[in-house]
C-alpha cells in the first residue's frame, strides 16, 4: 500500500475535481434532457387542444347562428 506522503496531493485534487465535474455535467445532460422533453409534451398538448377547440367551433358554427 502507497505511504501517504508518496501520494501527491496536487494531483490528487485535481482528479477529484475533474471527476465531480464530470458528475456535475452528467446531471446537467440529464436535467437538460427532462427540461425538453417536458417542453415538448406541453407544446405539442397545447396544439393539439387548440386544435380539438378549433374543430369544435367550427362544428358550433354550422346551422343556425345566435347573435
């Protein structure tokens, strides 16, 4: 086993924080990735639902129309 005092502490610290920022930038890929994925089922419910909106006034507007 490696003595403490053969160990370089610079070096040490250095992979240590280059691992955390990996981590780190794992979690943002992923917060990211729910971040648009979320965007992109509201976005496409909403038009969907203007669409339904859109289809059901159109059908209110045949026939007899009230002022």
């Amino acid at each position: 086993m490696l003595k403490l005092s053969e160990i370089d502490l610079g070096s040490a610290l250095l992979s240590t924080f280059i691992l955390f920022g990996f981590i780190a930038t794992a979690f943002v890929v992923v917060k990211l990735t729910i971040i648009g994925i979320n965007y992109v089922k509201v976005n496409y419910l909403k038009e969907e639902g203007e669409e339904k909106v859109k289809k059901k006034n159109e059908d209110e507007t045949k026939g007899f129309q009230s002022q």
